[in-house]
C-alpha cells in the first residue's frame, strides 16, 4: 500500500510560480500529477520516470511546469512558473507500477487526496 501526500497549494497570482510536493510512503515507480478543475474531467499535467531520465507534459503546461522528483526522500515536485487563471485546480499526484511515464489516468494506482492550486487574474 502507498500513501500520498500533497502539499504546497494556495492562492496565486497570475505570472507568479508556486510549487507542489508529494511525499509517498512505500515503492513507487513512474509518478505523475493531474488536476481537476470543477465541472470538469481530471486531466494528465505532468509524469516522470523512477530514475528521472523521462517526462512527459500535456500541451497546457510544457514549457512552464517542471516535473521532479527526489528518491531518497520519496518526494515528486511539479514546479509551476507563468501560471495562469486556467492552472486552477485542484491538483493530484499517482504513482503506478510502470517503469515509462504513463500519461492516463488508469494507468496508476494509487491517488493523493488532492491539493488546491487557485490562479487570480
């Protein structure tokens, strides 16, 4: 069983950067993090491989969120720079039994409870 913490949400303003922390109690593998904004569906933002060397980012955010992780500390961050108004929600982070990086949300099976990313404009 693995646990997953987020952390590191709150209110923002738009062109501002704000990180997000995961902390996992027990083996992980690829971890990604999603978002679900309301009235919508959750969607894929960003993943990475056990050993780093592969990520993987949806359109929205290439370019300005950097996903990381530290294994020693069994800790995955996505660091979000440029934000803006349609960055929020409420973001999650999942780690699955794949050594890629597994872009759909089925793909992994275990689930943070979510941390709250709001963007002002």
């Amino acid at each position: 069983q693995v646990q997953l913490v987020e952390s590191g949400g709150g209110l923002v303003q738009a062109g501002g950067s704000l990180r997000l922390s995961c902390a996992a109690s027990g083996r992980t593998y690829a971890m990604g993090w999603f978002r679900q904004a309301p009235g919508k569906e959750r969607e894929f933002v960003a993943a990475i491989s056990w050993s780093s060397t592969r990520t993987a980012y949806s359109d929205s955010v290439k370019g300005r969120f950097t996903i990381s992780r530290d294994n020693a500390e069994n800790t995955v961050y996505l660091q979000m720079n440029s934000v803006k108004p349609e960055d929020t929600a409420t973001y999650y982070c999942a780690t699955g039994e794949s050594w890629v990086v597994p872009t759909q949300a089925r793909e992994y099976d275990y689930w943070g409870q979510g941390t709250q990313v709001t963007v002002s404009s």
